[in-house]
C-alpha cells in the first residue's frame, strides 16, 4: 500500500502533466539558455524536469527516499529514465561539484530550509551564467490555509500556515538578490539570473 508522502508526489506530478502551461512557464523562463544540466531540490517525484528531460541531464534530490522510488518509476513509464537520476540530499549540502549545473529548479521547498544556507547551495552549483529557478507559494496561500485552519480547528494547518508564512514575506534573505517587495508580485519576474514563480 502506498504511503500518504507517495501519493502526495504522486499528485503533484499529475497535476503538473494535467498543466500545459506549467512546463511551458518553465521554458519560457530560460529561453535563450543552453540547458544541458538540471537540478531539481526537493524535487518530490520529479516533474519540474519534465520539460527539459529530453534534451539535458536532470538531477532530482529530496530529502524522502520514495520521492526517489516514484521519480524513478514515472520517468522509467516515459521512456526517459536514462536522462534522470534521483539522490537523497539536503538543500543545505548539496552533493555537488561548483558550476555543475545550466538550471537549478527548487519548487515549494525553501521554506523548509535553513533559506541562507540553502540558497547559497544552490548558486554554489549554478554555472556562472546559470538560472535559478524559484517557485513558492504567494503569501495568500498562507493566509488561506491559516484561516481555513482556524475555522476548522486544524492545529497542524494552522501551525504550517505560520511557521512558512514569515520565511516568505517577512525574513526573505537578502542572498537571493531580490529586490525589497519582489516576493509579493503575483505573476513570475526576473531578479538578475533569479526567476521567481508565485503558485497561488
């Protein structure tokens, strides 16, 4: 029986495939950028690299062994298997050489990272004229889930809600070289070689 973090991954990669535009987002974003190498950190099953896994080697790594096992099995039932290879890793020690890598992808992930210490992580194993590729939930998100929480008497929601809500608006690192109020736009923007994408 699968475990509820499976199906979870599991989730997110059909919602991803059910969404064109969200694999076209990520392209559009680094047009112009010679992608031979991805990293995708706290990759869960993967789908982030489903875009570029055809033309560039992708790298997924996930704190949780099964986001490994579906990762696996969903691009080995693509036939693309040979392009992706999946490690266990923290964001905060990546097991990576320096300039390693064209793209380096992190969805939903930061804000369960020491941010500082993972986002310097991840332009660690950037190339120089590499793109970093963030995508977090818009404070919104936060505010919705807080509340639903409240009505609910959800405890777990409601702690969720506050403990990832100030990582996003109030103590945003300044290593990820945005500029003051970046984080509270609703649509993706461009901070230097920084691209940001806010899920609502």
């Amino acid at each position: 029986m699968a475990s509820e973090y499976d199906r979870y991954v599991r989730s997110e990669w059909e919602m991803f495939v059910g969404d064109a535009t969200r694999g076209l987002e990520s392209l559009k974003a680094v047009l112009g950028l010679n992608v031979s190498r991805v990293l995708d950190v706290g990759c869960g099953a993967g789908q982030e690299l489903l875009p570029f896994a055809a033309s560039a080697f992708c790298v997924g790594v996930d704190l949780s062994p099964e986001a490994g096992h579906a990762m696996r099995e969903l691009f080995r039932g693509l036939g693309l298997s040979a392009k992706v290879a999946f490690t266990r890793a923290v964001a905060e020690a990546l097991p990576f050489q320096s300039a390693s890598f064209d793209l380096v992808i992190c969805r939903l992930a930061l804000p369960y990272t020491d941010n500082a210490r993972a986002l310097a992580e991840m332009a660690r194993v950037l190339c120089l004229e590499g793109v970093l590729l963030l995508k977090f939930h818009h404070a919104r998100f936060y505010w919705r889930k807080f509340w639903s929480g409240l009505l609910e008497a959800d405890v777990l929601s409601m702690m969720h809600a506050g403990r990832n809500f100030p990582n996003k608006v109030v103590t945003w690192p300044r290593t990820a070289s945005l500029r003051s109020g970046d984080f509270a736009r609703d649509a993706w923007f461009r901070s230097g070689h920084t691209l940001l994408f806010n899920y609502l």
